[in-house]
C-alpha cells in the first residue's frame, strides 16, 4: 500500500498502543509509529506484523528522527 501516512501512535511500543497498531494494521490503514526508543518501537511493530500474519506498512520514529512517507 502506498497511501500517505495519515496517523501517529505515540507510545506506540506499550500495551494500548500495539493494539491500535495491530487495528490500524487489519484495515490496512498506513501508520507512523513513535516512541522514546527506537528498537523497542521496532520490536512492537514485529509483534503487531506477527499477529497480523503479515508484513504492515507503517514506520517507526524514535527521538531524533523524523519520519518520511
């Protein structure tokens, strides 16, 4: 999907966050994911591509970074 990311999780990594992700995920809506730490955003957005079967079109942002698409 290339749509333009249109939706922001901050705190994407905790418990409230991955399942927004993982809804967001399952209407095959695009998302930017954010958080404090970066490897521990990547690690939820595994978590939500693993129960949704497959890979999602989102992207992280950790601190400093910001994100594009």
């Amino acid at each position: 999907m290339s749509a333009a990311r249109k939706v922001l999780i901050y705190g994407a990594n905790g418990y409230t966050g991955k399942l927004i992700a993982e809804s967001l995920a399952g209407r095959n809506i695009p998302f930017f994911m954010a958080g404090r730490t970066r490897a521990r955003l990547e690690a939820a957005l595994a978590v939500v591509e693993e129960r949704h079967g497959q890979a999602v079109d989102a992207s992280c942002a950790g601190p400093g970074k910001v994100p594009s698409g």
